[in-house]
C-alpha cells in the first residue's frame, strides 16, 4: 500500500483529489491525533478515516449504527480491493469466527463493528490482541442526548480511550450545533481531538421564505413561473396533506407523486423510481422520503410546513441542486406551523429534557424565518461555521426587506395580550386591537379594555406580522395547552416601559396570488 494519500486516493478510489479538509484531517490522523470531523452529509467524511487506515499498520475499526449503511460501505470497498469486513448481528455464526480471525491475523484493512457488539467483552479481547489503526466513531452525534437520534451504546463509547489510549481516534458526523459538538466531545472524551468543521455552506442554493398566505396557490405560483418541468421535492408535515397536495398539482398538471410512510412498500418504490429515472417528476413528501436519495438535478425543494429544526430544514432543503447548478429552497411559512408542531412536541412521550431541546430548536427555527439579515449566515452560524460576508443569494441578501420602527406596535401588542389576560391567540388580539366588537368580543368585555382599538392603523395581516416577529424576538411566547394563548415573557419589559425601539421587518407579498384565506 502506497504511504502518499494522494497516491491512495488515486489508485484505491480513483479520484483525482481532495475535497475540502479531507487532506488535512487524514494527514492529522495518519500522524496520530485524534480528530472531530463535522461535515455535511455527502461532504466525503469516509475517506477521512479509510485513507489513514490504509496508510497505517494495523486494521482500523469503525462504529457505525446503521447497519444497512455498514454493509453498503464494506461492499463497496471490497470492490475497490479494500480487505473490508463487518461485525453485527446479522451474520451468521461461522462467518463471524471467519471475520474475527482475520482481524487478528492482520488480514483486514478496515472492520466494520456495530456499538453494542464492540463493547461486548468478547470483541473488547479480540481489539486488545489484534493491530489497530483508529477507533473512527461514525455518525458520532448519537451519543449526545441534546440530538435525534441518541443510543445508549454511544455512551461507552469513551471507553475505547481509557482501555487503549495510545490508538488515534476519529468521530465524525453531519450534525454540527454548538450544544450537540461540545457534548460529543466531552462524552468520548475528545478534548484534545482537533475540530475539523466545514463544508455547509450549499451556495447554488438560494434559500427564500415567506410567510404563508394562500400556501397551495404560492407553490403553484412559484412552480409555474420558475420551474416548469423541472424535478422537485415538496414537504408537508402529515401524510393527509401529502396526499391532497399532490393530488392538486396533478389536477393543476405536474407530474406529482405521494410519498409517506402510510404508503406500501410497492407504491413507495415504484414512486421513489420514477422520481430518480423520470424527468420532471415532483415528489410531494414527509421526512420519511430523503434518506439516501441521491438525485443530482433535484431543482427545488418546497416546504408548505416549517421543519422541526434547522437541522431538518438545512438536511431536507439540501436534496436540492447535488450537481451545483443553480437550485432554489422554498418556503411559506405561518405562525399556526409554529403552534402545530409545538403541540407535538408537548403531546410526544419524550422526557422533560427532550422537550427543552425541542422547543430550543422550534424557536431557532422561527427565529430564521423571522430573519431580515442573511439566511445563509445564520444558517452556517447555527452549524458552527462563521462566514463574514452576506451571501448575495438568499431572499434578504437579494431583495432586502424593508423595515419599520415597530416599536410602538408592539407596544400596543403587547399591552393588549396583558389586559386580556395572557389567554387568548393572536387573532383574538388583533380583533381587539383592531377595535372589532363582535358578539365573542361584547361577551368577555373586551370592547370595554384601553387597548380597545388602539391599532387601527395595521390591517389584520400587518398586525400578523407583528406579532410573528415578535414571537420570534422571544417578547411572547406561544402556550400550546391553551390553543395557542400568548404570554409575555420577561423581556418584554423594557418593550413596554420603551426603553428599546423594535425594527420590524415589512412583509412582502409579492408571490401570494390572492390573500383569501386567514392564515396566521
Ligand atoms: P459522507 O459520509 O460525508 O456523507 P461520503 O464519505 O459517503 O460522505 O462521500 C460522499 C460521496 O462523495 C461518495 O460518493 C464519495 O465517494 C465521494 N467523494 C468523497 N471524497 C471525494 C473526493 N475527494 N473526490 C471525489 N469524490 C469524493
Ligand atoms: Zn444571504
């Protein structure tokens, strides 16, 4: 085996050469270092770890908790002539023992070991008699508690380093948050690993958000005008709307398919199929549908529901544009998408924990669609990646929104959330703060309230947005038991005594076709 990763990187995987950090994290591990890798999927994140496990003596082991993916990557690596093997339970008992002796013969360049198996005392003994290249800890965010996809087995994971502490050791994953990147560190005992973080930034992507009006006739509008024939994805929450927005664009003429979890195992495929061979075709789906899709010409990605995290938004909108042409993430969002999934969050079974974690990533999610500085930024920010410029291909970057001093305004919002007493949504507000007397109105007083039609001068959809930003800006908070009752928080204070002014941003409208029905 050659010694130069160029040389490896040519004659094993028939590259040309390396992306991004990949040359400097192999040669830090190759070294000895230990390294945290943070890279978006499909970044190249394998090669950071085969390489310097080729390079160095021994076999390097690797944890990964997917075993479909596990079995995918030693395939393909026997295929280029890599000496690859995987332990898991899927193996029958003579192909283990085969795979085990192999390992301490020396025989393999890379072993594949599901979590739990590699901590059984049986594969702990075998590590201990056999060469070992690296430890690379794949898909290293499960150990953390504040991520999605947590596994106990990551736990135990630090102990590869109490029990063999002179062999280097890699972790990788796509998931870069502040919060998710400090704990892996401490909980597989990283602190000295040198962080490698990179690659998020999707610039043929243009990100665009605006608030929802009429959502179906958006998209439509937005497809239409922008990306007629073209092949797309468009999310939606549940599988109820998945089906009846796609059965509406094939009524407005595209070529579009269902995709959920509901749907067989057929339907799926054959959906699935058209979609990668067919051209044109627009995928209306949940989250179920994305995983391992590798199409390059998806050219938009459209969300009629806003993701749970940015996490999901950045995973799900970067399906889009894979072959580095120009391609756009598209979004309507309302203030009740807010109040939807917060009600989820607090119906689920989760622990209290969990649930802070939510509603953390809920309002950061909020936050960036509130924006009125760059998306991309913030976005690559929330990764961890800092970016001093503006991108110059976002919807704030491109048409700058206009703001206004809404510092009076929120003022009356906020009073007027006070004096009814922090139990009603924002459309009761605005109705108060409009001065309309209804019979609902006449019955709790409210007509009666100072605040009584003190906001005259926003119509219903500007006070919408008003009290969207500031939800964002943390001066009220949504409570999902009470329906979607707005409270104040402690920071709206200073709003109300008028020791801050608010810049609000102004609403564009322009790709809402008509503004028939109330969305908040
Ligand atoms: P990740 O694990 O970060 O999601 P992979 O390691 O699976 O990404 O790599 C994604 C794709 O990019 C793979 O098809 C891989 O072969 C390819 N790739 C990785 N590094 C390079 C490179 N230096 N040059 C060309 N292709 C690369
Ligand atoms: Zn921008």
């Amino acid at each position: 085996m050659p010694k130069d990763p160029v040389q490896v990187l040519r004659s094993v995987f028939g590259y040309e050469r390396f992306r991004g950090q990949q040359r400097a994290v192999i040669d830090h591990l190759t070294a000895g270092g230990d390294a945290l890798v943070l890279m978006p999927t499909g970044g190249g994140k394998s090669l950071c770890y085969q390489i310097p496990a080729l390079i160095r003596p021994g076999t390097g082991v690797v944890v990964s908790p997917l075993i479909a993916l596990m079995q995918d990557q030693v395939e393909t690596l026997l295929q280029l002539g890599v000496r690859a093997a995987f332990l898991n339970s899927t193996l029958p008992y003579d192909t283990q023992r085969q795979v085990e002796q192999s390992f301490l013969d020396g025989q393999l360049d890379l072993l594949y070991v599901a979590p739990e198996r590699l901590l059984t005392d049986r594969v702990q003994a075998l590590i201990g008699r056999a060469e070992v290249s690296l430890f690379a800890i794949d898909e290293a965010h499960c150990v953390s508690q504040w991520g999605h996809d947590f596994r106990a087995d990551y736990w135990q994971l630090s102990l590869l380093h109490e029990r063999f502490p002179g062999i280097p050791r890699i972790g990788l994953t796509a998931t870069a948050d502040e919060r998710t990147r400090n704990e892996i560190v401490e909980r597989l005992g990283l602190q000295d690993a040198k962080v490698f973080c990179s690659g998020f930034d999707r610039p043929n992507i243009r990100y665009r958000i605006s608030p929802k009006q009429d959502a179906r006739r958006q998209l439509v509008h937005f497809l239409r005008s922008e990306h007629p024939g073209d092949a797309g994805i468009v999310y939606c929450l549940s599988r109820k709307k998945v089906e009846s927005t796609a059965e509406w664009l094939r009524a407005e003429g595209f070529s579009a398919l269902p995709y959920h979890a509901g749907l067989s195992t057929d339907e799926r495929q054959k959906n699935q199929r058209r979609f990668l061979m067919e051209e044109g075709v627009i995928v209306v789906a949940t989250i179920a549908f994305g995983m391992g899709i590798d199409k390059p010409n998806v050219r938009f990605v459209a969300h009629l529901d806003l993701p749970k995290s940015l996490e999901a938004y950045y995973q799900e909108t970067g399906r889009a544009g894979r072959d580095g042409l120009p391609a756009n993430a598209w979004m309507v969002y309302g203030l009740q998408d807010v109040i939807t999934l917060r009600q989820m969050v607090e119906a689920s079974e989760a622990d209290e924990l969990h649930k802070r974690v939510e509603r953390y990533k809920l309002d950061s999610m909020l936050g960036f669609c509130e924006l009125t500085g760059c998306r991309r930024q913030a976005l690559l920010r929330y990764f961890g990646e800092i970016s001093d410029k503006p991108c110059g291909n976002c919807d704030n970057c491109l048409n700058p929104p206009d703001t206004w001093d809404g510092t009076d305004a929120a003022r009356k919002a906020l009073s007027c959330v006070y004096r009814t007493g922090q139990r009603f949504g924002a459309h009761h507000i605005i109705d108060v703060l409009r001065g309309k007397s209804n019979e609902r109105i006449q019955r709790l007083g409210h007509d009666r309230l100072s605040t009584f039609g003190i906001g005259q001068e926003l119509d219903e959809k500007q006070w919408l947005s008003v009290f969207r930003q500031i939800i964002a800006q943390g001066y009220l908070t949504v409570d999902w038991e009470a329906h979607g009752a707005l409270r104040l928080t402690e920071d709206c204070r200073p709003v109300l005594r008028g020791e801050v002014s608010l810049s609000l941003r102004k609403d564009s409208y322009k790709e809402a076709a008509s503004a028939g029905r109330r969305h908040i």
